[in-house]
C-alpha cells in the first residue's frame, strides 16, 4: 500500500528540491547592490505618511469579512444555475430559503449599520 505513495512522494521532494535549488542559485548569482533608498517603505511614489504599525478600524474587517460572506453566495449560486433544470421544485425550494437566509443576513447587516463609513 505505500507503494502507491511513491509517486506523491517523490512530486514533493522533486518541488522541494526545485524551490531549495533556484532560492540558492538566486542568492549566488543575484545582483548585490544595497542602497539605503532601497530599505524605505514605498507609498505609490510618495513619502509614508504613518507608521505601518497603525491601527486600521473594526469596520474595515467587518466590511472584508462581510465581502467575503456575500461573495461566497455566488459561488453557491452557479452550480444551481447550471443544473437548474434537473433539481426540479425541491433545488428550486433549497436555493430559495439559501437566499432567503443570505437576505435576513444582509438586511440584519444593513440595519445594524455595518456598512455604513461615518
């Protein structure tokens, strides 16, 4: 039985090894030419105006997270929409109370105010 792992095995250490072997030959002939404008922190061409230690607000993460959330739902909706036909009334009744839920979602959301920038 572990036979069959020998190809699996040997794809992971051929990548090992192909990533240790061009990371070092990247060290040994890369170009070495330090310069301390090379070591700040770059801002689109413009002088860094904070500190990267800041802290950002909830509300950005709450607003990628819930991204994400409602991003995931159209995932869940092409697989329905393709086969459409062939899950009849009872795919037609799961998709409807899978948005149904997503929408008291958004609607619990909205009205907390999550997505609101003051």
């Amino acid at each position: 039985m572990v036979e069959n792992y020998i190809p699996l095995f040997m794809m992971i250490a051929g990548g090992l090894t192909f990533a240790v072997v061009m990371g070092k030959i990247n060290q040994v002939l890369g170009p070495r030419r330090p310069n301390p404008e090379k070591y700040t922190t770059y801002e689109s061409g413009m002088e860094p105006v904070r500190t990267a230690r800041e802290r950002f607000s909830v509300k950005y993460y709450l607003v990628a997270v819930l991204f994400i959330l409602f991003d995931i739902e159209i995932v869940f909706l092409y697989p329905w929409a393709v086969s459409f036909r062939q899950l009849g009334i009872q795919g037609f009744v799961v998709m409807f109370v899978f948005i149904f839920v997503l929408l008291v979602g958004f609607y619990y959301v909205w009205r907390k105010g999550a997505l609101e920038w003051d």
